[in-house]
C-alpha cells in the first residue's frame, strides 16, 4: 500500500512519516514542493533519512498513484485542492484540521466542498483527532452508546490544556484552534453527532501576545439538551493530565463516566530536572490513529471524524469567537450548502 505524506509544514508531519514507514505493508510516499525558502531541501532530506520515494511536486506525486494520503499543509486554498485532487485520484484522505482562525467561515466552506468531492469520489475522509481514536475512548464511547450503565448524558466536562504548539497555526487560531477541535470532536462522537445549538466563550492573552488567545473556556448547549463545559486553554507541559490529552467526565442521568487520554502510571520526583515527573501509560494516540486510518484504507472504509463532524465542529468553534468577541451567547447557525 502506497501511503503519501503531502507536505513537511506541520511539526506532526514528520512524526507521521516515522509512523509509516515503521508499519508493515506501507510504501512511504512524501513531498514538500511548498518547503520553507530557508531549508528548500527539507523534503528531500527527510524522505532520504526515511528511506521514501519523494516526489519534487504535486503532479509528480500523484503519478505513483498512492492509496491513501495524509495532508499536512497549512494553507487553506492548497489543502482543500490537495484533498480534491486526491479523492479524484480514488486515493483516502487524511486530513489535518484547518488553524480554525478568526474566518472560520471560509474554512467550514471548504470542509463542505471536501465532503462533497469525496462523497462524489467515493472515497472516505477521515479528520486528524487522536484522542478520538485510542482502544480506552472507545470503551467509553461503547458503554455511553449502549445508555444500561450511564443513562441518558446531560452534563459533560472537558479539559485539554496542552502547550502551545509551534509554528504559525498556535497565532493565527490560539487555544481555541488549537485545542478545541479535540474536545469539540469527542463530545461529538459520543452525542452521535447531535448539533450544538448555542455557544458561550471567554477568552483571555494571558502569557501570549496580542490577539492570540492563551485561554479559552465554552459552554456549549446541543440539541438533544446535554450541556458540555470545556476548558481548552494552553497550560506548562507538566500541568497534569490535561496538559498530555483531554480529561473528558460524561454524566448521565443513571451514572457518571470519567476518561484520561493520558492516565497517570508512576510519579515521583525526578532529581535530575528538580521537577515532578510522571509516567502515563496507553499507545500513543497519533500512532494509534494511522494505524485505524491504514486499517480502513485496507477495507475499503473510513474511521474517525468524517468531514460533517469537522463542519461540526468549526461552527461551534466560529460561534465561540463571536461570542468572546461581544460577551454574548451565540447561536450556532447551519451552513449554507456548496453548490455543484
């Protein structure tokens, strides 16, 4: 199976490519035609250290006829072209999320129309969500879905309070671009998809510059009555749990469940660094995630967040900067559909 890794641009990219190229039956693909103009050669430095076929562009690479790609880009015009491109080539996509900056408009617009040619393709689309994917989510999403043990969900708290990643995604979309969508994303496959229907959202810059939100906390009321509290600010590496995954506590109405993304194995003090450290237990969740994408690439079906829960998604997240920008609830408005 020919699996291609279209641009270097995301930190996670490189990562993805290591996973790859470490799965049995997966010929890495990698390109990097849009490299940084100070390391021209970072695509084909890393396919050489990988041991991939690079290609020197899109064209080139669509030549090998991959299987499946991974999208990795941060311009928003070249990811949806890529995403076309590639479902018209018959190949699975897997996406990473747009920055979610402040026009969110123009991104859930593309979302639709990458849904669109995919669904006219007949290929799956598949949104980059790691936590959505490890074996404990799915336990959690199982006991939750069959409603003997929890009951009906009304309350959900959530936390993920990762540090700011690198690069330019963190200034353009800020703790609600950056951590939100995971958050957005669990409550929505457990909800099984039910929309939100309005949205309340405080935010501040603390510790960050100007017009970057370090912090970011949203209430948010779905159609079917649940009401999720999600904080999604940055935090220090070793904040706690949350700092390492989402926290996620489901409350029903017959019992309550709660999920650790990265539970706490050993702790002690390290007297090396003179800090606190930990041990967390469970694979790697963006390991696990390529490993469901290939999977399903294998039998011909998609897995994990599909273009209409990214759509989802990014209107809740449009409907939390209106409402942080004026201090009012925000009704989370349907998109207009693309035409043809």
């Amino acid at each position: 199976m020919k699996v291609a890794v279209l641009s270097l641009a995301d930190t996670r990219a490189a990562r993805y490519a290591e996973l790859l190229r470490d799965m049995p039956g997966v010929d890495l693909l990698v390109a990097d035609p849009d490299g940084s103009p100070d390391d021209p050669a970072r695509g084909r430095n890393a396919a050489d250290r990988l041991g991939a076929t690079y290609a020197t562009g899109w064209d080139e690479l669509f030549t090998f006829r991959p299987d499946a790609v991974i999208v990795v880009c941060e311009d928003g015009n070249l990811r949806r072209s890529l995403v076309e491109r590639a479902a018209r080539a018959g190949a699975h996509v897997l996406c990473e999320y747009p920055s979610a900056a402040d026009e969110t408009h123009a991104e859930v617009t593309d979302i639709d129309s990458m849904v669109r040619v995919c669904e006219e393709a007949g290929v799956p689309l598949t949104f980059a969500s790691p936590p959505c994917f490890g074996p404990a989510f799915g336990v959690v999403r199982e006991k939750i879905t069959e409603g003997e043990a929890v009951g009906e969900i009304t309350t959900i708290h959530g936390a993920f309070n990762g540090p700011r990643p690198a690069g330019a995604c963190a200034d353009r979309g800020g703790a609600l671009g950056t951590n939100a969508p995971q958050l957005l994303d669990m409550v929505d496959v457990v909800l099984g998809g039910v929309p939100a229907q309005q949205v309340y959202a405080q935010t501040n810059e603390v510790g960050a510059e100007p017009g970057v939100a370090s912090a970011a906390l949203l209430t948010v009321r779905y159609a079917n009555g649940a009401v999720a509290s999600l904080d999604c600010s940055w935090g220090a590496p070793d904040a706690g749990p949350s700092a390492r995954g989402p926290v996620m506590t489901f409350i029903g109405d017959r019992a309550s469940v709660d999920f650790t993304a990265s539970p706490r194995l050993l702790g002690g003090f390290d007297a090396a660094t003179a800090r606190e450290r930990q041990v967390t237990r469970g694979d790697d969740p963006g390991a696990v995630m390529l490993r469901e994408f290939v999977a399903g690439v294998r039998r011909g079906s998609g897995a994990g967040p599909d273009g209409a829960a990214a759509v989802r998604t990014l209107r809740v997240i449009r409907a939390a900067r209106e409402s942080a920008r004026t201090g009012r609830p925000v009704e989370v408005t349907a998109p207009q559909p693309v035409l043809p």
